[in-house]
C-alpha cells in the first residue's frame, strides 16, 4: 500500500490508544515536525452541502480549506436559510422537507430546487452587487451575516416548506461573524484538545466533520433499519479501519504527504435529531434512530465530556484545517 498514492488515508493517534508507544504518539502529537503516521483506512465518500440542512453533492475529490471544503464553485456550508423577520435558522431539524432541496452551481449561477416544484437560479455576482446584508442567529445565539440571494429563491422555500417570509443569505468573509470555534478543554476525557481558532461559515461548529464505515456498520447491527452515512452528513467518509477508531485520531492526512491535506481532528461530533431524518424521504423516524440507540451506548463518559455533552451521542469527529490541499474518492493499492 504506497504511500504515494493520492488516496491514502493516515492518522496520528491521540492519547486514548494504550499501547506501548503512546507516549511516543503522544509526544509526536506535540511536535509536529516528527509525526508518527499510522495507516488506517481509505476514503469511500466526500460530500459537499452548500446550503445549510438541504441535499448535499458527492465529488470524487475535494479542496480542503481553512473554512472546510470546496468543489467548483460549492463550498460547504456557504447558505444559510433564515426567518426574514427574526434572523432565526432554519434547519431539517424543525423542518425534516428541507433536506429534499438541493443545488448545483455552475459559471457564478446557484441553481436551487425543490421536488415536483421548480428551480431557481440566482447569480451570485448579482447577489454582491446588490449587497443586502441580513444576519442570522445559529445555536446558543451565534450570529453571521450573510448576503440575501432574494425574493425568488425565497419563495421556494416557504412554497416547499409550507411556511412565509424565508430568505437564503450568501456567506461572505467580509461581513460581521460572530461565530470563532475556540476548543474547550473538556470536549475530550483523554486526547489532549489542540488550542486552535478556526473561522466558519454556518456550519454547525466546525469547518470539516468525518465519519467512518466501520462505526456505521458497528450501528446499524444494533439498528431494526439500517442507515447510511448521509443522515449524518459528514464531508469525509473513511472505510477500512476498525468501528470508533476516530475516537483516537489526533490529526489525520489524506494523500501525498508534499499535496494531501492534513486535518487536526479536536472534538467527538455531537448529534442531534437531525440524524432521525431520512434523507430518501425528509421524515423523521417514528422511533427517533438512530439516535434513541446511539444514546445507549455512545454517551461520553463520567467526567469533562460528560459535563459537555450531556445527552448528546457522538458519532464522527470535528476536525480544523492544518494544511491546505485535493483529496480524492479511491482505493489504496
């Protein structure tokens, strides 16, 4: 298995591995110029959700950025539909149709549509020209503002979603951000959390989330239904290692070691009723999984994290921009 091919996939364990050498993991952890690479997977799937909470795109390979991922002219997380009278989001969570929306963009022009209604195209140059800021209110209070993309693509939404006066804000770096991501020291009982900074868009805390097949397999064996990694809309979807190895990944580097991109990984991802939403019909599932089951068995432990996230299972992992670089979909030889 080379390492030069493009789509090799390593991690540098974090402080939850108890083997011989991890305190000599752990000290690469702190001195990046001597990391100690480990071999644990392939990446399956890359998505992209350019609107918050709608339909996201697969692509077979993905820039990866200081505010997350990019394909063409999609970046993760870039719109965001709010309330036009209070600023409040909207998400699946309330409004479980929305993940049936979808986008594509293609030469400046978002085309956004909704299932047996109609596409609307909004030009984004047209957008920043017209330069209507409106701020919106994520969780615990977070405020970004954003560019309104206008009454047509607006009216969309409330027709699909049986509701008024929504708007679609355009993210953009210039406008008021309210919204830092600052690691706390309690997001993990055992690796050692990085202090970082990270600047995002109106994705839900950090700029890139991971997930694996090998914790998706260890879920469904316990789900009646199985699910699948869209309902927990992750940007990077790595098979091939063992089920909550990402528990332990303190960085990890897909790719070329010169061209890869290298992400410092610095909280389990936390879920929501989100994940009850299947995302073939927009419906919750009557029974609430696969989040009622992950609470059995994927709660933190007694301590910090416990503290933190309270109720919150955790499924994938949270991770912030250390290198720049293309990943790609394929198998390791």
């Amino acid at each position: 298995m080379p390492n030069d091919d493009k789509k090799v996939l390593l991690a540098c364990i974090g402080g939850s591995i108890l083997t011989y050498n991890a305190f000599r993991l752990l000290k690469a952890y702190y001195d990046p110029t001597k990391p100690q690479w480990i071999l644990v997977g392939t990446v399956k799937y890359l998505r992209v959700f350019p609107i918050k909470s709608c339909r996201g795109q697969e692509a077979l390979s993905l820039d990866c950025e200081e505010r997350g991922v990019s394909t063409g002219d999609l970046h993760d997380r870039e719109f965001l539909v709010i309330n036009g009278r209070t600023g409040l989001f909207l998400t699946a969570r309330a409004f479980p149709r929305m993940i049936l929306m979808e986008c594509s963009a293609t030469d400046g022009v978002l085309n956004v549509s909704a299932p047996s209604l109609r596409s609307v195209a909004v030009v984004l140059d047209d957008i920043r020209n017209h330069n209507v800021v409106r701020r919106g209110t994520l969780h615990r209070q977070s405020q970004a503002d954003g560019l309104d993309c206008g009454d047509e693509v607006g009216a969309l939404f409330d027709d699909f979603l049986g509701i008024s006066d929504t708007r679609l804000i355009y993210y953009q770096p210039h406008l008021f951000n309210g919204r830092p991501c600052n690691p706390q020291s309690a997001w993990w009982n055992n690796n050692p959390v990085p202090r970082r900074t990270d600047t995002i868009m109106y994705a839900d805390l950090a700029p890139y989330l991971i997930t694996t097949e090998g914790s998706l397999h260890d879920l469904n064996e316990r789900l009646e239904t199985p699910v699948s990694s869209l309902n927990f809309r992750s940007n990077i979807v790595v098979d091939g290692c063992a089920a909550w190895d990402e528990d332990r990944w303190a960085e990890i580097r897909i790719g070329e070691e010169e061209e890869g991109a290298q992400l410092q990984c610095f909280k389990p991802c936390t879920r929501c009723v989100l994940t009850t939403v299947d995302p073939a019909t927009g419906e919750k599932h009557a029974d609430m999984q696969p989040l009622k089951k992950l609470r059995e068995f994927r709660l933190a432990t007694e301590g910090p994290m416990k503290e933190a996230f309270g109720q919150s299972p955790m499924f994938g992992v949270n991770a912030g921009l250390q290198r720049p670089g293309r990943i790609y979909v394929g198998q390791t030889k």
